[in-house]
C-alpha cells in the first residue's frame, strides 16, 4: 500500500519516472537525477545537498544514512500508512530541487 501510494503520487508529477535500484528496492527519477529509493515499504533514503540534511536531521524529520552517516543521504524509517504525508513531502523536495535546477 505505501509503496503503491507513493507511485501514484510520485509518477504524477512531470518527469518523473520509477526503477529498480542498483541496492534493491524501488527508485524514483526526475529526469536522470535520483530524487530517492525505497527498500520495500519501511525504508526511504534520499539525497540532500548536506545543509538541507543537517536542517531535516536536527529537526528530526529523518536520520542520518545508515550506510553514509556523514554524507548528504538522509534515512526515513517507515513505520505505517501514517508516514505517507512525510514521505511524499520529502520526495517532494527533491522533485522541487531538482526541477528547479535543472530547468
């Protein structure tokens, strides 16, 4: 459900598109440019430039990465359908960074 939740608000947005990550799991693209992946439904990792993820991570919002703590990746841990809203919105500053800066 949050995976097919997550598709069908992701996909409607323009260029946006959906594959298999080189790690597993589903990733979503704008254009060429990784906006994040999901390993199964409890996992989202997201790229931030690391001043947006020094701001996401004190706020609390999401954790450092699990493999690249130091790195500008951000971990989101999905615990149910309630973290869908997040979720999206974090996806949804990626796809406003990227279009923006690509346009």
């Amino acid at each position: 459900m949050i995976l097919e939740t997550l598709k069908r608000e992701l996909l409607s947005l323009e260029g946006v598109s959906v594959h298999t990550h080189r790690f597993g799991g589903t990733e979503f693209r704008y254009q060429s440019k990784e906006l994040g992946h999901i390993h199964g439904e409890k996992l989202a990792d997201l790229p931030f430039p690391k001043k947006t993820r020094d701001e996401l991570v004190a706020a609390e919002v999401v954790k450092p990465h699990h493999v690249l703590p130091d790195s500008g990746w951000v971990s989101f841990y999905i615990k149910g359908e309630e973290d869908i809203p997040q979720l999206l919105t974090l996806f949804q500053m990626q796809y406003e960074r990227w279009k923006n800066k690509l346009q």
